[in-house]
RNA sequence: GCUGAAGUGGUGGAAUUGGUAGACACGUUGGACUUAAAAUCCAAUGUCCAUUAGGACGUACGGGUUCAAGUCCCGUCUUCAGUACCA
C-alpha cells in the first residue's frame, strides 16, 4: 500500500467539513485558549508560499492546544475592503464587490487544501454590510464619547453636556482641541444648538476639524502617518504632500499614556513594542513661556502682549539660552518679523513651503535660516533672546517652537556656530569648543544663579519649581503621537453613519445601521473633487423615514446630505477578532455578546507579518481601550501574546547573457560611439553560470571566447568588425542578469531549455554556452517573491506533487518562525520523503505493520524523547526542530523495527499538528472511529530515558579526543581513575603528568596538563 | 545618528543552564538494483596536511574571562529591519 496523499487528503479535508470537527462552542468545561491570524486582504493574486506559513505555525498551536484539552477558538476570514479592488474597478468598471468576492473563492480554495483546523462557520468580512454595521456603530460610539483625564477613562459625552450645563468647561480636565475658550455654565445654556454642537466636536474621541493632512495627489485620496514610508504613499510610492483639509480625526492622542503603559501587561516582541514607543515617542519635560520683547511700533500700537510657547526636555539648561527658534510656519512669526527682516523671512518661509516633505529629510545637514528682528525675554534673566526661524524646528512637533541652548544640543550648537550666535556654557568643567553636551549624566550646572552646582535631576525640579513661581511654565509630557485621520476619499470602503445639517455633523441613529455602499458609475473622484461617493445618485439621508434617499430630494430641513468620505482600512480590522467570538447564527443584536466576550476574553497567540507594528496593532490597542472604558467589551489589551512570522524569500533564478565591454585601450581610433553601435550587433549569447565565472575570473576576452567555443554567430560579428578602429583582443565582455522562471529549474540548478524557449519566444534562436556535461546552470539569487522576478511558487503545485502535509511540514521546517528565510522547492523532497518512511513504518505490501508488540527499552527511549522534546519545541514556537525530531524518532524506530501500537499510536498524536491528514490515516487503520483532532497529548514519562552508562568525551586542555563509556552512578573519584587508568589516556598524555582533572559528573572530563 | 535583530560547511539550519560544533535535511560524489531512467537502498561529505595511524585549523574580525567559549565580557566590522532635524 503506498502513500497515496492526494486522496488522503481530500478525505480527510472532507471529513473534517462534514463533522464540523473544528467548530468552536462558547459553552465548554475546558479551558479556553484563542489562536488568531492577521486576516488576509484577498488579492487578485492568490496565495503564493510564504503567505501559509503563520497560518501553518498558528494551526500547529492550536491543533497542539485542542490535544492538550483547551477548547480552541481557530477562526478565519478577510479584510475585504481595500485599494487594488477599487483600482482594478477604475480600470474595468467591475464592481469591487465582485473582484473580491472572486478573489475570496480563489483564497478560500487554496487554503482548504492545506488543512488547516479554521472554524469557516464563524468567517467575517469586513465589506459586508452585516459587519460594518458594527464599524459604523463603533465609530458612533467614539463620536458619544469624550476622554476624562481625571478619571483616566473615556466616558459618554452626555456626562460632559451634564458638566457643562452645571459648571461650564472650567472645572473639565479632558483629552481635546488645544485653546478651547474657557464659558461658564451661564454661557454655554446660553449658546445657540450650532454652537454647542461645535464646542462639542472639540472634545469628541472622533472629530471633524480642518487639519493638515498627508495629501497624495496620485491616489487622490489622504492617508495616515503609518501608511506613509521614506516620505511616499506605502502603496505605490506616490509623493505625499501637506494640505489642510476638513477630515475626521480619531483622538489616539489621548489614550497615549495608556498605549505606552499597557505594553507592559502584553507578551511581545521587545523590538515590536520598541516600535510602538517609538511611535508613541513620550518626552518628559517643561514647557516654558517667552515674552516677546513689544518693538516700538508694537507698543505705540498698544498691542496685545506676544507670548512663544515651547516644550524642552532639559529645563536644567534654561540658563543656557542665547537664542529661539521657530519653524517657518509658526503663527507667530508674521506678527514679530520687523520691517527690515521682513523681506528675508517671507523668502525663507517661501522656499521652505516649497520643499516637499521629503527633500526635508532626505537634506539634514545643510543649515538654514533666518532672523526675525524680534527678541524674547529670558523669564528668569530677563536678558534679550534674538528670535529666528529654521526648518530644522517641526511645526508638527510640540509648539513648533525650541529655545536653543547651543552647548547643550548639537543641532542648535551647529546652528549657532553658523550663524555666529553667542554659545554661553553653562555646564562645569566641561570643553563644549568642538560640540555640545548632549548627555545629562556626569555634570553640574554652572553659570546659572539658583541652579548652579545641582546635577540634571535636581536642577530639573527647580527649574520647573521656579517657573511655576513666575507663572511662565510648568512641568509637561509632550507625545509624539498624533491624532489619526480617519477620513479617506475613496469608493471601497466604509461609508460614515453621518449625515450634515447646516455643515455640522450628525449621526444617524444606531437603530437605522448599516448606512451600506450606494451604487456609482464610476469609483473615481468627481470632477469638482469630491470623493468618489460624490457620484452616487442615491445618497441623502431623510430623518423622517430613516433611509437613504435620492440627492435631488435634498430640502436641508428633512432630508440633508450624507458624508461623501469612506472609512480607511484600519477600521474594519480594529475589532473583527471580537466579532469572531461570536457564533454566527447569533450576530443579530450586538457585535458579540456579552456572553461571548466574557468567555473568550481576548486573543491569546495572535501571529501575523512585522508590517503592522505601529498600523493596525497600535489603532486595534485603541479601540479595545474605548470598548472597555463605555462598558462593552472586559479587556484592556487585545492580543495577549504576538509573534510575526518572517517573510519567506524567493530565489531567484537568472541566465547570463553576454554584453560587450571595453576600456579606453580597446580603442585604435575614432570613437567611442562606433563600440556602443557595436554593442548592440552583438549576437545574443547565453553563458552557463559556471562556465562565466571561470572566464571572468581568467580574463577571457571576447576573442578567446570565440576560439573556445564553435559559435558562429559570434564568429561573424568579430569577422565584421573594424579592426581598424578597435583592437579585437581587447574586447572583452560582461553580463545582464535575465530573471527565469523558477519552475524551469530542478533542483541541481539546471535550466530545462526547451522550456525556456517557449517561455521566452524572443530567446528562441540564440546562441548557448553550456557547462562541460552539457547542461545550463543558472545563477540564484535571494528576494522578495514577487511576479515580476517570477520567482514565485505557488503552493497550489506543491500541493499536487507533494501533498499539503509535505507543505506544511517544508514551511515549519525551512527555519525558525520569525526569521526571514529563502524558499527552494527543491529541499521539500527531504520531509517528503521523511513522510513515505513514517508510511512504511505503519503500512507494509500487505497491510498493517503495527501489532500488540511489548515495546523493548529502546522504543520506549526514542518514543519518549520525543514527546518531551516536541512538547518543548511546540511551547518555544521553535516548529523547525521538532520536524527533525520526528525525522529521527522515525529512523531510530524503522531501524528498531518497531511494530509496537503502544509506540507507534501515540507517535501519531505528537505529530498530527504538523501532518495531520497522514496521523488521521493512520490512526483510523490502527482502529480508531474517532477523528485523532481532540485525542490527549501523550505524557512523557522521564523513567524511560533513564541510562545507566554515559560515553564520556574525554577531553584535554578542552580539546575533545575519544569517548570513554562508564556508569552514570560512578563517583567523582572514580570517574577520574577510570580515566587515568584508561590507555588511550596514558597515550595521550605522552609520559606527562596532568596538572589537573576537570570531572563534571554526567558530562564531561577535561584533562589540563 | 538612534533602536532592535542577526553573522556557524557548497545551501537551509541545529547546538535549551558555558561542557563532544555542524543535529536534521538539501546538494554533491561513489556504489547497489535496472536494458535504461525514475523510484528505492547503502556509503562518504567543514577546511587543510598525511598512504594509513593521526594531526593542525575552524562558529564575521581583534582582545579578554574560564579547566572548558558559537554561547559570557570589551572593542571593531558587516548585513537586515524600524525610525529620525522629536527640542
């Protein structure tokens, strides 16, 4: 009976359908465990082999979890909106819905086929109205809520109204707009609904406000900090520009400390929750007001008085200050420019408007900028401080405005020298004639009045002490996390529950969700510059009726306009793992049930790619914090424990084709332009990697080449060439690397011609090198899989040839889970084979192999071994190891000729996670009914690897020279005589004596001498 | 620049607390079976020297600690990823 794994597989896959083995029930007396996939997005493409690997390395866990009697919640499903459906839609006019609906077949297919143990009954997708009913009503439930920073939560907005109604906004300590005026509560009963409306949408966890924005003109849409990478749009590389635009905004700012605080609670990567701080960017410090010094023409005009705001993380320096600066776009800086700075301000804000964002980073060390005119008082020296503006100062970041204390950070040090601005020391003992003192460690304060001879830490407190005293400054964290706009100008995606009267915005009862997709004719934005939703004939929302309507029924008094914005795709994914908890037939009334959320709490093993790291991990953290504070869901952090999967690479394959070279020698006369029309006469010549690179590496010239080989082409081009004008012995040549088709390679590296002219029809007729047996050996490079490279491998193929427990097996077995690591189709021969060898040991010509045999000792060991070390393996997520276990347990036992059921039946469970089409098979022939999915993981019982011998290595002065074998329960002592005494010892000690001898019982001897 | 990860045969990688470096595979070479191929099985395979016995070297590089270092410490280089005038 041979391997037959193609129909193994399918029954088996089959099988597992029917009885809805995986199905997750939210009533069970075992423990809960929740293994979770980044869901994909469905592209066009279909899955190639790096794509299953997390998915494979999740299914193994949760498989291993169900063994060890966990009740698994395993689901799947997709992130179904997004951009290349809306842009194959643009191109064709094919309905988005209907390119992903194709694409999921596609998807659902090609994962079926690897067996994975998914819960399908409980699949989500994100573009289904069903589903973003619930993303609508999520970001409902942000516009009804405000953050309450005394209270450190988000609470319901109708508590704020409360506050107001009864004490204005004076005593409300809320995360919200910066420079809300301050109104009584006599005010605010007083205020018009408008204006209520909008002093509310100031404190609101969602907003709409004019903000500036990350416009790309070539996706004609915004987008967010994290979808921006090197200063161009993540998909496509697009410029990004700056614009102020009137978007929704999500308040992440104000659950900034939470973010950074909750990393601690969660089991992930320190690299990945090093990103997240990053992102988060907290700075402990001060900030600091200066007075702008009134010019004359300022005080005649009896003016307001100017104040310049500024956030510094070195209070202590303060004393150090000799200069401020502002950025380019700060709102001061037309106010305090004199009239004679006046001409050269407005040019520098002119050229550094024009700079886009990326010549800003890609140019930090050129130095610019330009002085005001103005001055500022320094709070405590009252002593006057020349006002400047720079770009290297962020309007972005903190107050868009630094107070400069050169001999202590290097950028304004720089700026300074430059400029020939005064640079005070205010640092004793230290030599700042070279560059600043950046470290706040190892130095005393000098030159400072009251913070002379204090140290960082107390200079700090006093500084901010003293500040409070004058009341021009205050201790203060500043975070570099911005608000997210959420606002994206696109067709496929979630359209807002929001409808517009008089231009405030204003949600569409829960009740009357989901507010779905209207129909367009065309998924581009208008021609006026609307959104893509601009288009929609039917999109206006009537409030008597509480449906969409058509536009021209539109009379502002019942029916009003509905946003034309669709929500960006973070959205959709930042709560489906709680829809999942849910069973499908009970989504009708909540997202989840609170029965549901309560027992499945959260994800514990979430795996998925690095890329989201501060996207869809930090914005998921997010809204989980919100759910908790208004009461729906008891959990602080979304994903207990994360792993990323490293990307699995290509490799490439490329044949050489010969190009011509020449140095200036090469030349007799005339010119350069008569080898570069030469060059491209040059036959095509395709050379065999081995064979080039020992020419090269000889020297060969084009000439030798020629008399090497019997090529005539290449034998009538040199016939032609003008010997006059070229020296021919000099001509030699070099390659252009073509990329192959990868699955025109097996596996010793040859190219299959035949195959390679009909894929390259261009190629058909050219001219071959081949190595001295006569075959093509390409060249192989290492990257990113990708169909331009064609260095894709489709698992669909591997599949077929090898079956999916092969595949599975090949992808654990390529190397550790979250390293990046090259795929070879080639090396899968190995498990699969390995997985033939297992058969047998089961399966032999004439049935069954395995009978009620007593185990001897030996299978005991081996069975035994493995089942601790797999075990190990499996809680380490070191998947890679535990395939080579299996590997020698089935060797060590075909040797032993191991026929026992007592062995080879639990062998089967330890390996059903990785292979568990194969360990079904054969445990049903061994005479089980049931499927082996839920079979307890066998124990490991250390009494059988109990030896009484060890084979000592033996070595001297650390160097390893034979092995002795001796009795585990021999005593220190007499291990040392048996050594001693032993010949090979006396011979390799050569008459000396050893000065000393290294005894670790169980381990090792080391002889020193 | 900063942060994080990594550097081991021809290749992917193993070595869990410092204790036999290179497990397990791929590839290569040789052999068996076969008319032949495929499949399967057996053997060899870090480098160098040596007919053998055996020896020397060897985990990016340079030092150090230790009876013993891929593993610990100090310094240097390289690669990958993230991030950046962050005040």
């Amino acid at each position: 009976m041979r391997y037959d794994f193609n129909k193994i597989e399918k029954n088996w896959q089959d099988y597992w359908a029917k009885n809805e083995t995986f199905k997750a029930s939210n009533t069970s007396d075992k423990p809960k465990y929740y293994v979770l996939d980044m869901f994909p997005y469905p592209s066009g493409a279909g899955l190639h082999v790096g794509h299953p690997l997390g998915y494979i390395a999740s299914d193994i866990y949760a498989r291993y979890k169900r063994h060890k009697g966990f009740n698994v919640l395993h689901p799947q499903g997709y992130d179904s909106f997004g951009l290349p459906a809306e842009q194959y839609a643009i191109q064709t006019g094919q309905h988005p819905a209907i390119t992903t609906e194709t694409n999921i077949a596609t998807y659902r297919r090609q994962l079926d086929q690897i067996g994975f143990s998914f819960d399908w009954s409980r699949e989500v997708r994100t573009s289904n109205p069903e589903y973003y009913k619930w993303t609508q009503w999520i970001f409902i439930q942000l516009f009804e809520s405000w953050y309450n920073n005394n209270s450190n939560k988000a609470e319901a907005i109708d508590t704020l109204i409360t506050k107001f109604t009864s004490e204005g906004n004076t005593t409300v300590n809320a995360a919200c707009d910066e420079n809300i005026e301050p109104f009584t509560a006599e005010d605010w009963n007083g205020y018009s609904s408008e204006k209520q409306q909008e002093l509310l949408l100031k404190y609101r966890l969602t907003y709409l406000a004019e903000t500036e924005v990350n416009w790309c003109p070539a996706l004609g849409t915004v987008l967010a900090n994290d979808e921006i990478v090197n200063g161009v749009s993540e998909r496509g590389g697009h410029p990004v520009v700056r614009k102020k635009m009137t978007q929704w905004s999500m308040r992440i700012s104000a659950y900034a400390e939470r973010l950074l605080q909750g990393l601690d609670t969660i089991d992930w990567t320190d690299s990945l929750k090093e990103s997240q701080r990053n992102w988060i960017g907290k700075s402990v410090g001060a900030s600091v007001s200066f007075n702008v010094i009134a010019s004359e023409a300022q005080q005649s005009a009896n003016s307001e008085k100017q104040i310049i705001d500024v956030f510094t993380t070195r209070p202590d320096t303060i004393y150090g200050v000799s200069f401020m600066t502002l950025a380019p776009e700060h709102e001061l800086v037309s106010q305090i420019t004199t009239a004679d700075q006046k001409a050269d301000v407005e040019a520098y804000i002119e050229k550094t408007a024009k700079r886009s964002e990326r010549d800003r980073m890609a140019d930090v060390k050129t130095i610019s900028g330009v002085f005001t005119g103005a001055y500022a008082e320094h709070p405590f020296s009252k002593e006057p401080i020349p006002i400047w503006i720079g770009d290297y100062v962020l309007a972005s970041y903190g107050t868009g405005a630094v107070m400069a204390v050169p001999c202590g950070d290097q950028r304004d040090y720089d700026f300074a020298k430059y400029f020939n601005i005064e640079i005070p020391n205010i640092f004793e003992d230290i030599d700042i004639s070279e560059e600043a003192y950046g470290s706040k460690d190892n130095v005393k304060i000098a030159n400072s009045d009251f913070l002379n001879g204090m140290n960082y830490k107390k200079a700090t407190k006093r500084a901010i002490y003293e500040l409070e005293q004058i009341e021009q400054g205050e201790g203060k964290t500043n975070y570099r996390l911005r608000d997210a706009v959420f606002s994206r100008q696109r067709y496929w995606g979630e359209p807002f529950p929001v409808y517009y009267v008089n231009g405030m915005p204003q949600m569409i009862d829960k009740a009357h969700l989901p507010i779905v997709l209207p129909e367009v004719e065309k998924y581009l934005p208008t021609e006026e510059g609307e959104p893509p939703l601009g288009r929609a004939d039917v999109w206006a929302w009537c409030t008597e009726f509480n449906s969409v309507v058509s536009n021209d029924k539109i009379n502002n008094t019942t029916i009003h306009p509905l946003e034309l914005n669709t929500m960006p795709g973070w959205a959709g994914s930042s709560w489906y793992f709680f829809r999942y908890m849910e069973d499908a037939a009970n989504r009708g009334e909540t997202f989840a049930s609170e029965d549901a959320l309560k027992y499945w709490e959260n994800v514990d093993l979430y795996i998925g790619g690095s890329e989201h790291a501060t996207g869809h991990l930090l914005y998921s953290r997010f809204w989980v914090k919100l759910l908790k504070d208004r009461g729906f869901v008891n959990v602080e952090e979304p994903f207990k424990k994360l792993i990323n999967q490293g990307m699995i690479l290509g490799t490439s394959a490329f044949v050489f084709k010969l190009n011509l070279m020449w140095q200036d020698t090469t030349f007799h006369r005339g010119s350069e332009d008569y080898l570069k029309d030469l060059a491209q006469k040059l036959p095509t010549i395709l050379c065999s990697t081995d064979v080039y690179q020992k020419y090269f590496s000889d020297g060969l010239s084009l000439f030798e080449l020629n008399e090497k080989h019997d090529l005539p082409e290449l034998d009538t081009f040199l016939n032609n060439v003008d010997t006059n004008q070229v020296d021919i012995h000099k001509l030699s040549f070099g390659e252009t690397m073509i990329h192959t088709d990868v699955s025109l390679i097996n596996s010793s590296n040859e190219l299959d011609i035949e195959g390679f002219k009909n894929w390259r029809k261009g190629y058909k007729d050219v001219s071959w090198i081949f190595e001295d047996d006569k075959t093509y050996k390409v060249f192989r490079d290492v990257e990113k899989m990708s169909k331009s490279k064609y260095n894709v491998v489709n698992p669909d193929n591997i599949v077929a040839d090898y079956g999916a427990d092969s595949l599975r097996l090949y992808e654990m077995f390529l190397g550790p889970l979250e390293q990046y690591k090259p795929w070879n189709t080639a090396g899968i021969t190995g498990v699969h084979n390995f997985l033939k060898k297992m058969w047998k040991l089961y399966v032999g010509e004439n049935g069954l192999n395995v009978n009620g045999a007593e185990p001897t000792k030996d299978n005991l060991k081996t069975l035994h071994k493995t089942i601790k070390k797999v075990q190990e393996d499996i809680e380490n997520f070191s998947f890679n190891t535990s395939v080579s276990t299996f590997m020698i347990a089935v060797n060590e036992l075909t040797q032993q000729k191991c026929t026992s059921k007592e062995i080879l039946q639990p062998l089967l469970v330890l390996i059903s996670p990785y292979a568990p089409h194969i360990a079904e098979e054969l445990w049903e022939r061994l005479g089980n009914s049931e499927s082996i999915s839920t079979t307890p993981f066998p124990t490991f019982d250390a009494s059988h690897l109990v030896e009484s011998s060890k084979n000592y290595p033996i070595s001297f002065n650390g160097k390893m020279r034979f092995t002795i074998e001796l009795p585990m329960d021999m005593s220190k002592d007499d291990i040392e005589a048996a050594v001693l005494a032993n010949e090979k010892t006396i011979a390799q000690l050569d008459g000396r004596t050893p000065k000393k001898v290294i005894v670790v019982p169980g381990k090792i001897v080391n002889i020193v001498g």
